[in-house]
C-alpha cells in the first residue's frame, strides 16, 4: 500500500477519459521508472548540453 496514490492520476489538465487515463498511465510510469515528470527539455544531454 505504500505506493498506492489517491487520487490518482498527475494534474496535466485532463478532462475527458482519455485524457484522465493518459495522466494516470503518466503517474505509473513515473512511479515504475522512478521519475519526476520533469520536461525532456530541461534534462542536460538529452538534446542540448
């Protein structure tokens, strides 16, 4: 239960299912890879250094 979230789901706006399911699939991903949501384009050596 320690990684159970509630509610669930990252707040990117989302209003209709589809969109809820993406920021819910967005929050698991984190959750399994052990990431923060950041911007790709703010990470160094992604695609500036």
């Amino acid at each position: 239960l320690a990684r159970v979230f509630a509610p669930v789901g990252i707040d990117i706006g989302g209003e209709t299912p589809a969109e809820i399911a993406v920021s819910i699939t967005a929050q698991m991903l984190s959750v399994k890879y052990s990431k923060d949501g950041k911007h790709v384009r703010d990470k160094k050596g992604y695609f500036n250094s």
